[in-house]
C-alpha cells in the first residue's frame, strides 16, 4: 500500500437551504488501501460520495486528485478520473445480459454494429481476473443478490476505476457470500484500486479495512489505523457517547400462546409448525433462500398458503390477503421498508395513518384532531427525529423510516409484528433504539416474530430462535442453547 494519498479532501463544506450537510471536512485515502468511512445516518456520508462523484459540489473546500487540485467535479471528469461508486440500490438493467449491463452507454463497435463478441469475450476476462466465474450472457434479472453485487463491481472495474467507493455492500448478502466479496476486494486492493468502505456492520471492517475516518453531525471526527481501534472506540467516535450494552436483557415471555403455526406449506414452505407466545421475540434464522421472508408473506397473508393450519388463540383463521392478517391484528414489517413499508413521498402522518382512515372518518371526512393526537403520541412516544409530522417520510434516516413503519401498525392496534431485517441499513445508534424499542413493545404485550441475518442479533434479542433451511424449520434453539455454530450447523447441515 502506498503512504502518499491518493485523494485528499481539505476543508470540505457543503450547505443546502437551512442544513449544513458538510462542516470544513478534510481527509485523505491512499493508494491500494481499503478505508472504512463511519458514522451515523445524517452524519454526511451520502453527501460526502456525491460531492466524490461528481453528483453535488462543495460550496467550498478543495479536492486533491492524484497530486492536481479541483474545486469539484462533474460526473464525466469524476468517471473519467476513475471515481466510481456502488449504492445499495444496483444501477443494472434486469432484462440485459451481464455484458449489455457492464458496457451500457459505451458499447463497443465493429464497424456501425455492436461488437457483442468483444463485450462477451471481455467481461469474461474482467471476471477471470477477479476469480469470478460468470457467463457474460447471462440476463441480469437471472442473477441472485450476491450476483448482481459483483456484475457492479465488474462494471466498475471495467472503467478502469482508481478509487471505488462501496456503500453498504454487504447489506443484502449472506456471511458466506460476504467472504467471496472480500476476496474480490483483496484482489481490487492488490492492484492498486482504493476502496472507499461504508458499512454499519462494525465486524467486518476489522477483517478487510487498513484506516477507518469517522464523521458525525456533517463533521470530521478522526482518521485511525483499523489495528488500533476497537469496536467500543469505534461506536463512541461515531455517536459521541458510549452506549453501554448493545442489547437490552431480555424479558422472560408469558406461557399464553398468541400464534399457533401447525403444518403450514405452499410453494416454498414445507409443514412449518411453531408457536408464539405473549410478549415474546421469536427469532428466525437461515441462509438466504431458507423460506425465512416466505413465511413472513404466508403468515401475512400475502402468500398462498395450500395447506396446515394457523390459530389465533383458540380461533383457527384463514388469511386469503393481507387485511385478513391486519383484521387479526397481525403486522408486517418488510424487508425493504422503502418499497413495500411506506409511501416516500407521503408525510409521516399519511403514512402512520394510511390503513385506519376509516376509523379516524366520522359523516364522511377525517377527524383532523383525532388524527393529529394519535401521530402526535406515537412519534413522541417512538421518538421519531423529525421537525414535524408533515415531513416526507422520504426524507427521513432509515432508522426513523422503521419507526415510522412501527408506528403505522401500532395505530392499527397490531399486537403481533413481524420483522423482516428490522436493523438492515441502520447505523449502531439507531440499532440501538430500535432494540430498546422492541423490548418495550414485548414488555406492553406486543409478540414479535424477527427475521435477521445477523446472528449476534438475533443471539442478543431473541427468547427462542428457529432455524430455517430450505424451507423447512431445521431446529428451534432456547436461549440456553444460542450460539453461532450450532445456528449455522442446524442452517446449513445436509441432513
């Protein structure tokens, strides 16, 4: 790794109507290092990689490119210059194959017409390169999560890319897959690409970052070596204070049985039998493609179910959609909380008070008043950060997202919640108030089904936990029994 920077920011602001997003923020990245940048939602993270690239400028501050000075960039110098970037959300074509996708909007050309074969043929040595093995004709949309996540890298590698930045990477992947990335990372770093690591999973930047930079409240906290940090000094530099414990004690649930689940199948799910008890978190765990997000949709009644039985309490229902779920107080918190939990582009107040408008409605029109005391309570009560109940939920941090999604089925009265990845994509101090905040909801007799693929989650919150495996529950551990291993044996194990 070369110790000369490769890209230097110095005294970086940037101001938008009313927010100071970006404080006089310096820092440097050197060649071929992977760099951890840190801090909470709202920190400035998101602006700090669009001023990289080109998609804002600064208001003032200076840039310093491989020894040549820049006020800012557009988006073609920054490419041009070997700045690239990969969002959480992939920027790929589900209808083009691998190659259409790597070479969009430059295609190669024999002649007038599209040179496929070279696209083709080049791609599949971008990924010999790699250690990837992947057929360039393979149609996007045929690819899993872990898949698309390297067709991107490939994509930016192909622009000959000199600083990459990675956001959230490992987000939609599972451990195994994580560790595959990694190992096209180390090969990026090798070759002298500067990796630019954004990620909350604290973990894992001790395994594959040098350096780690922290920012909080649009400023520059410290630059450190990653041997000299420790998870506890890392969350402290990020929040500004030390949080203690990063699961609260787990209560010891009623023996009432809320949920009966007696040999649920479909398409995906093969005779699942559970129960789940008053004031409990059940805990669900497996490889991605378990059937861990098909039973949530199943019990939620957004899935068919062909066969089995559920039971609320001693009454046997049937749930031919998602109101039948709701109208036995069931809610669903889904994965992806930005398509399927809320309407962006709608006010926090139309989002909690969406599914009850009826029962807020008297001759006709909506009780203003009525509507406006429950979001009131609610955000208050959730400790929603938000100027005020008419702000976009869109414009909200993901951990205030999930809290707004909470807030829409505690309005609707749901005293069963499932959650599908309740912390994915939140930062270490939102984590932490949504984990408080589950533990309250079971302490006023909420039940909670949580779905996680990360296990000292699931370790640290659970009462019991279930294991998934091709859709079948593999085993259920109780809390005595909790550990990574027998998790991981119990998901993966052939037997």
């Amino acid at each position: 790794m070369d110790e000369k920077p490769l890209l230097e920011i110095s005294g970086i602001s940037k101001v938008f109507p009313g927010v100071q997003a970006l404080d006089n923020v310096s820092m440097s990245f050197r060649k071929g290092e992977v760099h951890a940048l840190l801090g909470e939602n709202g920190a400035g993270k998101s602006t700090f990689i669009k001023i990289l690239t080109g998609a804002q400028p600064p208001s003032s501050g200076t840039i310093r490119f491989d020894g040549r000075e820049y006020a800012s960039f557009t988006p073609m110098q920054a490419k041009q210059l070997g700045l690239s970037a990969i969002y959480q959300e992939f920027n790929l074509f589900p209808h083009l194959d691998i190659s259409e996708n790597i070479f969009y909007g430059r295609e190669l050309k024999k002649g007038i017409f599209r040179d496929k074969k070279k696209m083709d043929q080049l791609t599949a040595q971008y990924c010999k390169d790699m250690g990837i093995e992947l057929d360039p004709r393979t149609l996007v949309k045929d690819l899993g999560v872990a898949q698309q996540q390297i067709v991107e890298i490939v994509k930016s590698v192909s622009t000959q890319a000199r600083v990459l930045i990675m956001d959230e990477p490992s987000a939609p992947l599972t451990n195994r897959e994580v560790e595959a990335m990694f190992r096209i990372v180390r090969r990026l770093k090798a070759n002298g690409v500067t990796i630019i690591y954004i990620s909350h999973r604290l973990e894992e930047l001790f395994e594959i970052c040098d350096r780690v930079s922290v920012m909080r409240d649009g400023k520059y906290i410290l630059t450190e070596e990653m041997s000299n940090m420790t998870r506890e000094k890392l969350i402290a530099a990020m929040v500004g204070r030390e949080l203690g414990e990063s699961y609260p004690q787990t209560q010891k649930s009623s023996s009432e049985v809320v949920l009966e689940v007696s040999n649920l199948s479909n398409d995906r799910l093969h005779n699942i039998s559970f129960q789940l008890k008053k004031g409990e978190i059940l805990g669900i765990s497996g490889l991605v493609g378990a059937g861990r997000t098909e039973l949530a949709r199943a019990l939620f009644g957004a899935d068919p179910v062909i066969s089995g039985q559920i039971k609320r309490g001693n009454l046997t229902v049937k749930f031919k959609n998602p109101r039948d779920a709701i109208a036995n107080r069931i809610g669903l918190l889904p994965e992806d909380r930005k398509q399927s939990g809320l309407i962006l582009d709608l006010s926090i107040r139309e989002n909690i008070t969406f599914g009850i408008l009826r029962t807020l409605s008297g001759a006709s029109f909506i009780k203003s008043n009525r509507e406006r005391t429950l979001c009131d309570k609610l955000i208050r009560d959730l400790q929603i950060k938000t100027p005020g109940m008419e702000q976009k939920a869109g414009n909200l941090s993901g951990g205030n997202q999930q809290k707004v999604v909470i807030a829409k089925w505690l309005a609707s009265d749901c005293d069963i919640l499932i959650f599908d990845e309740p912390t994915r994509g939140i930062d270490v101090g939102a984590k932490q108030e949504i984990y408080v905040l589950l533990k309250t909801l079971t302490e006023q007799g909420k039940s909670i089904i949580m779905i996680s693929s990360e296990m000292p989650e699931l370790i640290g919150m659970s009462n019991r936990i279930l294991v998934m495996r091709e859709g079948k529950i593999a085993g259920e551990l109780a809390r005595s029994e909790f550990s990574q291993e027998k998790i991981l044996e119990l998901a993966s194990s052939s037997v």
